[in-house]
C-alpha cells in the first residue's frame, strides 16, 4: 500500500521538499484560528475576532493568486521569500496591536496585510509536477500532499490555541508567521525541485489563470468544498456546546480530518486507469450525498460518526480537482492555477462559518449544516460540467 509512496523519496530533494513544505503550509490552519483566539481574548468580542480571520483569508484567497503569477513568471527563489518576509512581518504588527489594544482600523489592515502570502500547498504541487510531469507518480505524489494538507488541519488548530492559552494570547499567530518564513525559506533555498523559468514563457501570458474554464470551474467547486468544511467546523462546537460537552467538539473535528486523511492516502496508494474527469465526477457526487446525515445527528456520538462518513471523499476529490488542473493547465500557469484552487478553499471556509453562524444564532446549531446542504447541491450541478470541461480547454 505505501509502496507507491516510498517510490516519491526517490528523487533526489524530495524528503527537505516535503518537510519544508509541511511547516510552510502550517499557518493555512493556524492563523485564522490564532487570530480568533487572540482577538476574543484580548476584546472579549468574538464579532471582531471572526471579521479579521475572514478579512485575512478573504485576502489571502484574492492576494495568493497575484503572488502565485509571479512565482510563475519570475520563478519561486526570487518572490517568494520576499512575500513571506512581508506577511511574517504582518502578522507580527498585528500581534503587537492586539498586544497594545491599538485601534481596530489598525488590527483590519494588518490582518489583510498577512493574507498577502504565497500558497505552499500549490508551490509544492508545482515542483512535484516539475519533477514527476507525464508519470504515473504524479497521483501519487498529489495524493501525499492532500495527506500533508489534512495534517495540517489537524495539528495546526489545537496548537495554535494551546500555544495562545498557555504562553499568552499572540503566541499562536507568531508562531504561525515564524512557520511560514522558516517554511518558505527553506523551501526556496532548494535549487534542485525547483521548476525552470523559461524565457519563451515568461512573456507568453498576460490574463489570468482563472480565465481558463477549468481553472475557474475548480476554484468554484473549491469554494463549495471549503464552505462544507467551514460549516462542520462551526457547527460542531455549537453542537458541542449545545450538548453541555464543548471539549468533544475536538473530537469530531479530529474524527472528520482522520477519515479524509485516511482516504486520501489510500486512494493515492494505487494508481488508476479512470479519466480524471470521471473520477473527479465521481468524488463530488460521493461528497454531496455523504454531507445529508448531517442533518438529522441527534447525538454527537451520531456526529462523529456523519462526519466521519462525509470525510472519506474529500482528500480523494481534492486530489482529482488538483490533477485535472495539471493535466489541462500549461506549465507557466501552473503555480497560479493551483493557487487559485487553494483561494477558492480558503474563501469557502470563510464563507460558510459567515452564513452558518447567523443560523445557528437563530435557530440553533443543526440547522447550521444546512449551508453545507448548499454547498453539497452545488458540488453535484458542478459534477454535470467536469466531463465537458477537459474537452472545452
């Protein structure tokens, strides 16, 4: 089963590529809740806490992009660790700020500041892609990534609080903007995955990735993703919290992020001789029909077990959704077009807690998971459009 993974460490640079590339994307899941975290404790106002961490990943998903245009024209060792060094320094103003109870114009425009990162996950892919383009590995190593995205989200979060609540309130997001800098460095200093700059290339492409249609139909079916994500994380630390157990509202989110962990490691241990495009089909109808027992969870031990089942297509169709951007997208737009898709994720987690949390105020915390419903219906009229997309490019 790990023998298709074993295979990846192969090449040579490919293990400080991983391990760079894991601390790299360690504030995708640790900033925002750091921020929460600081921000509630500091001001006690949870509306201002959860209006900076979606104005940071609002940024984020506009900025990372832009960034990633760069990346592909110029190449990763000459922007990227400048953007790192001026998000870290970002986040650590905003850090100072809350410190000082400065204004809260000041704690907005240094929370949209931070955003303005490079997305590791999609430099990493690229490089894979680099070194890997036309193989059979190639899934693979897409698939291991995933993995590595899912980790994150399981140890990003807890030690993001745990760093905020037993050193003091900024020391979630400072460590977040060290791990991102340390990360990015790293990853830049590795001359040898890196992927070329041709010069034909560079002055090839002047529009945006997300112009082409397959691009901009994963970075929908992203967002979609990334709400049905945002959702079940809000709305099981109000179901939690509804039950009189706060603390079990951790276990479902860990049981969730293992069960697509899980899935996506073992979907990426084989290789497969479905299209891309059937596959990808597949994994969003799977996705939108395992997200409806959501619904009618009466306990969270039924909770644990929903999420569980909802879990098992995600990493499987994010790996297919990064995989049709490869096999369609030229090589000088591929750094954006999966930044694109990285945007699209960020803005749906933003997006969902945003609509989910109003209803639960309203209506109370089940009804919340009626955002994911949503989203889970436009994951299936997007499944109708992936067959024709690879066609259409």
């Amino acid at each position: 089963m790990a023998g298709q993974y074993r295979t990846l460490f192969q090449e040579p640079g490919t293990k400080p590529l991983t391990a760079a590339g894991l601390v790299a994307r360690m504030p995708l899941s640790m900033v925002g809740i750091g921020v929460i975290t600081m921000v509630s404790s500091t001001t006690g106002s949870y509306a201002l806490a959860g209006a900076l961490a979606a104005s940071y990943a609002v940024s984020a998903a506009i900025a990372g992009p832009q960034v990633a245009r760069f990346v592909d024209r110029f190449g990763q060792r000459r922007v990227i660790p400048f953007v790192a060094a001026f998000s870290a320094v970002a986040i650590a103003l905003l850090a100072l700020t809350s410190a000082s109870g400065g204004p809260e114009w000041l704690l907005f425009t240094t929370a949209i500041l931070a955003g303005i990162a490079p997305s590791a996950p999609a430099l990493v892919r690229a490089r894979w892609t680099h070194l890997l383009r036309g193989t059979p590995r190639l899934h693979a190593a897409y698939a291991w990534e995933t993995v590595l995205d899912e980790a994150s989200f399981i140890l990003g979060p807890p030690l993001s609080i745990g760093l905020s609540v037993a050193l003091f309130p900024q020391a979630g997001p400072l460590v977040a903007g060290a791990f991102l800098l340390v990360g990015v460095l790293w990853l830049a200093g590795q001359r040898h995955t890196e992927p070329p700059v041709r010069a034909a290339l560079q002055s090839s492409r002047r529009s945006s990735a997300l112009r082409e249609p397959t691009v901009a139909l994963v970075a929908v079916v992203m967002v979609a993703l990334g709400a049905i994500i945002g959702t079940i994380d809000v709305v099981s630390v109000a179901f939690a919290e509804q039950e009189g157990a706060p603390v079990a509202a951790s276990i479902v989110l860990s049981v969730y992020a293992i069960s697509s962990c899980a899935a996506g490691f073992l979907f990426g241990s084989r290789e497969w001789k479905t299209p891309t495009p059937r596959l990808l089909r597949l994994g969003l109808l799977a996705t939108a029909v395992t997200v409806l027992p959501l619904l009618w969870v009466p306990t969270i031990a039924a909770l644990c077990v929903a999420v569980f089942v909802s879990g098992i297509f995600f990493a499987p169709t994010m790996i297919m959704a990064a995989k049709l951007i490869e096999e369609v997208v030229p090589e000088d737009a591929l750094t954006e077009s999966l930044t694109w898709s990285t945007a699209g994720l960020g803005f749906g987690t933003a997006l969902g807690p945003a609509i989910a949390g109003s209803i639960i105020d309203a209506h109370g915390a089940t009804d919340g998971f009626w955002v994911a419903i949503v989203a889970a219906a436009l994951l299936a009229g997007l499944s109708l459009a992936v067959a024709d997309a690879r066609q259409g490019t």
